[in-house]
C-alpha cells in the first residue's frame, strides 16, 4: 500500500512536470492500481511444471513396465528349468510316508501309522553347508547336491500321548540325530526342557546304533531322505515360482 501511494505521487509530480494534467494522472494511477501488477511485484511463487509432472508419471510407468518384464522373463525361466512334480506316486516303493505339502509353506509334513504309533516327520527347505563354498553342478543330476542338507524333527507317539522326539540332519545317504527327548501329554515347557536328556553324542555308542535302527525301521532312513533331498530341492523351485507369481499380480494391479 505504501508503495503504490509512492508511485501515484511519483507520477502526479511527473504529470504536473509534462503538463499532462489531472486526467493523465488518473491514467497512470489506474495502471499502478491494477491488481495484476502489484500481484506480480510480489516475490515468486514456487511452482511445479506441468512438462515435470508428465515426465515423472511417464518415469513411473517406465520403472513399473520394466520391472513387470524382468519378473515375466525370470518366471519363464523358472518354469523352463523347474522340474516335474514329485509325490508319492513318484517315490520309491519303500516309502510308506504320506506327503502333505501345502503351496507357500516352507516345510513339508510326512505322516504314517506303524504298530500302535503314530510318526509324524516334519522336512525343512534344504540348506548348504556352511564350508561349501562352491556347488559342483554336476551333482544336482540326482536332485541332491553334496554340500546339502535337511533338517528333519521326528516324532513317534504313542496311544498314551507320550511321544519321542528326534531332532535329526539329512545329508544324502546318511542321517545324523542331534537331539533326542520325551513328552508326556499336558507337559508344560519347562517340562519338556527338563526332559531333553544329555547330548546325543554323548551317549553310549551301542545306545545311539538302537536309535538310529529305531528310526529306520519306522521308515526314517537313508533312502527315504535321499528321495526328500530331491522332493524339497524341487520345492523349493516351486515356491520361487509362487512368489514370483505373486509379485507379479501386484505389480499389475
């Protein structure tokens, strides 16, 4: 307001100067008045091109179609290199398990009845060796790599509800029990940790040999993890394949 009261004096004492009168100085007042100018003397305002924000939506498809090709092409391959499915139907003749695998799950439940008792294995995704720094490809023809294994936890249950529970490492050919402990029904959890017994290794060599020939007779043997290094190998193929799918369904939404 002080400034446009200085221009109009300003411009008053040039009119008078050039003679132009009163009607001119209302002239040049009108002009320092008008809204528009005094509006654009004020500093700038920020602003966001439209040319910008084009640009950025255009950037963000282009990201988002980018990544939906990459994620297509790596569930091609996927399903080029996966392998058929593997059941039950495909195990070996002595594997007497019933498989219960459920699409998103990392593990996989076998389950059979012997004698009274019911055995219940549950099979983990197969890991690598910590000191296998490098995998021949060559061993992956049979579904099972050297530098390989499976956890597995082994419970056998009996009518009462007491049951017996091996915690065990497959390797291929060769299944290696690292715990071993009982539970009665309605035990508490500090119970079952009083009941987990000494190390495995430390037990007596002919007690660990009757614990082993336990498991196998119940079917958790050698052959039987042999056909789960490949089952889960396989598996775990699939659930890649899943997860990709899945992000591939957000991606489009």
């Amino acid at each position: 307001m002080g400034f446009a009261l200085c221009v109009r004096r300003s411009a008053f004492r040039f009119a008078s100067a050039c003679g132009g009168g009163l009607g001119r100085v209302r002239s040049i007042s009108a002009v320092v008045n008008r809204p528009s100018l005094t509006r654009d003397l004020s500093p700038l305002r920020p602003f966001v091109s439209r040319e910008l924000l084009y640009s950025t939506a255009i950037d963000r498809m282009s990201s988002e179609q980018s990544l939906l090709r990459v994620i297509e092409s790596e569930i091609k391959s996927a399903r080029e290199t996966g392998d058929r499915d593997l059941d039950e139907e495909t195990a070996p003749g002595s594997f007497p398990f019933k498989i219960e695998d459920n699409p998103g799950r990392q593990s996989v439940t076998l389950t059979r009845d012997y004698k009274g008792e019911h055995i219940k294995v549950v099979v983990s995704m197969p890991s690598l060796d910590a000191d296998e720094d490098e995998v021949d490809e060559d061993d992956d023809d049979d579904g099972a790599s050297n530098g390989s294994s499976i956890p597995l936890v082994v419970t056998v249950t009996k009518k009462s509800g007491v049951s017996l529970e091996f915690s065990c490492m497959a390797f291929p050919d060769e299944i290696a029990i690292d715990a071993l402990s009982v539970s009665q029904p309605g035990n508490t959890l500090e119970d079952q940790l009083a009941n987990e017994g000494p190390d495995f290794e430390d037990l007596d060599e002919n007690l660990k040999k009757t614990f082993y020939k336990y498991l196998e007779i119940r079917g958790v043997k050698a052959s039987t993890t042999n056909f789960l290094h490949e089952y889960m190998m396989r598996k775990e193929k699939r659930e890649y394949l899943l997860w990709l799918k899945n992000v591939k369904k957000f991606m489009e939404e």
